[in-house]
C-alpha cells in the first residue's frame, strides 16, 4: 500500500499514538465507578482522541490526496481566446510523499483535464542540500520525478520556471532535466505561443531567492498586442509587475501548508502575506497562487491538500 520507505516512520509514530489513546480510554473504561471527576478524564480522551485523528490526516492522509482546483478569471487585459492552463508547483520530489511513481500518476492526472497549456512553477526537489552532497538513489529519484513531465500531453506544451530548491539542489542540472523532458524552462525570459486570435506570451521570472528577477528581459522581445502571462515561482514579484500582463501564477508558499481553524496559515515564506494562496486581484491584474503538491520543512498538510489548478482565462467579451 506504502510505497514510499519515507512513510514508515510515520506510520509507526500513529500506531504509537494510537496505543496512547486507547490506554487512556482503557483506564477510563476500568475506573468509572471511582472516578469522581469521570466527565473531565472523558474530555481529555476525547481531546486525544481527536489530536490523534487531525494527525492522522495531516502527516498520512492529506498529503498523499490530491484535488483539482477549478478557477475561472475574466480580465479587462486578455484580448484572444479563453485559454485553459493546468498549474502545477512544488512537486517536492525526493520527499515523503512524493517519488517518481506518483509523478507519473498525477501527469496522467493533468492529462486527463485536457488543458490548452501545462504550466510548472518551480520546487522540484525536495530539501537543501546540493546534488553533489546526495546519494546517486536520491538523485535519480529527483531528476527520474522531473522526467515524468515528458509524458504531458498540452496542445500548447508545457512551461516551466525555477524555485529555490532547484537552485540549492543544482539549477543547470534541473534546467536540462526539463528541457529533456521539452519542457522549456523559462528563467527571465519569455516563448510566444502563436495561435488564431492573437499571441500569447509566456514570460518566467528568475527565482527571487536564487536569481535576480528581471521583467524588462524576461518581457524582452514580446509581440506587441499579445496576451502577457507571467510565470514565477515566488509570488512577491506580484508586487512589481508592470502593467499590461493579465496574470501571474505562483507558488512557493504551498498556501501555508497547515491551515487550522480561527488560527489560520502557520507558515508563509514571503513578505507579502496577502499573496499567501488563491486569487489575488490588484491594479485591474490578477495573481493566482497554488498551493502545490509536495511539502517542505516538516511532511504534513492540513487544511491546505495538495492540488492541480485548472485556471483559464478568458477576455471580457469572451
């Protein structure tokens, strides 16, 4: 059932904590009669009882899910055709819950969606450490996960930009991974996709922590009157877009990964927090941020499922 070895251990804290919670029910169970404050022990099993089955789901079950998100944006500065794009960022591949053989499992997922375009926003390797520093096993597992991608099946392609692990692990190394895999890897610079109705123009960002972002040479060279989509891996370049693309789709943040209740999103790697997740509009543009597939730091998710984004756009008049 548990492919990936990385599991185990997770598995072996929940049986742990599992006993725990029936030893406490047990010793309620044996002590009713003499208990006098039975109703308190009650709630602290109950409460047990339900950190156990929140941690159930976050280090085992919402991690290995995945959902289709479905996003529709109508802007004022799309001109051609509604265009359909699949987006998928942080596959985090390497890490506990994502190897090569689920790679392939949810390329065949987007391929069932039949996107127009097929769009990759960066973090393909799990954790810090640099290629050379890691086994030969984990390294064919990380560039074998980005040779998944071959297999997606987009009538305009596939397109990628860059994130941070990718440029610990080895951006050039990432770089032709993709590009074997044809996915053409965008770092501040743009391709044109040439269709009826008009251009569009796919213009990917250098990573903010890795890379120097540059929109003037990543827009170099568009056509003008072209529909402008902006692809980058950390969405607080949002804030510096110039006017004229209609949308930017980010990543980066797996949208706070553990989402809880009247709490609310417990880690953010970016300055702008209101770019944390979902649709952003701002000065008539809208940004749209992922939350990803993989995880980072610790291997959970909770109230934050991994997803596909199944985004299109489409003109006002369209």
């Amino acid at each position: 059932m548990f492919e990936n070895p990385h599991l185990w251990p997770i598995l072996a804290g929940l049986g742990v904590g599992f006993a725990l919670v029936a030893a406490v029910w047990a010793l309620i169970w044996r002590s009713w009669a003499k208990l006098k404050r039975r109703w308190t022990w009650t709630i602290v099993a109950g409460l047990l009882g339900a950190f156990y089955l929140v941690n159930v789901d976050a280090w085992l079950i919402e991690p290995e899910s995945l959902v289709v998100r479905r996003v529709e944006i109508v802007s004022p500065l799309w001109h051609g055709p509604a265009l359909t794009i699949a987006a998928l960022g942080d596959t985090h591949v390497g890490g506990p819950h994502v190897d090569a053989a689920r790679m392939g499992r949810v390329v065949a997922r987007i391929n069932a969606l039949r996107p127009d375009l097929v769009v990759l926003l960066g973090d393909y390797v799990h954790g810090h450490p640099p290629q050379s520093a890691r086994t030969p096993e984990e390294n064919q597992e990380i560039l074998g996960g980005v040779a998944t991608f071959a297999a997606l099946d987009a009538r305009y392609g596939a397109v990628a930009v860059l994130g941070n692990h990718d440029g610990w692990y080895n951006r050039e190394a990432i770089t032709s991974a993709l590009e074997d895999a044809g996915v053409a890897a965008l770092w501040n610079r743009n391709v044109v996709i040439h269709r009826a109705g008009g251009a569009i123009v796919l213009a990917g960002l250098a990573d903010a922590w890795t890379g120097q972002p540059d929109y003037a040479a990543a827009l170099d060279g568009a056509p003008a009157g072209a529909d402008v989509i902006v692809l980058a891996h950390n969405p607080d370049l949002f804030a510096d877009m110039p006017s004229g693309p209609a949308l930017m789709l980010a990543a980066h943040t797996h949208c706070g990964q553990v989402a809880l209740p009247f709490i609310g999103r417990l880690e953010l790697p970016i300055q702008h927090k209101e770019y944390a997740c979902g649709r952003i509009d701002q000065h008539g543009q809208t940004l749209f941020v992922t939350a990803g597939l993989g995880t980072s730091i610790i291997p959970v998710r909770f109230g934050s499922p991994p997803e596909i984004a199944l985004v299109t756009i489409r003109g006002e008049k369209n």
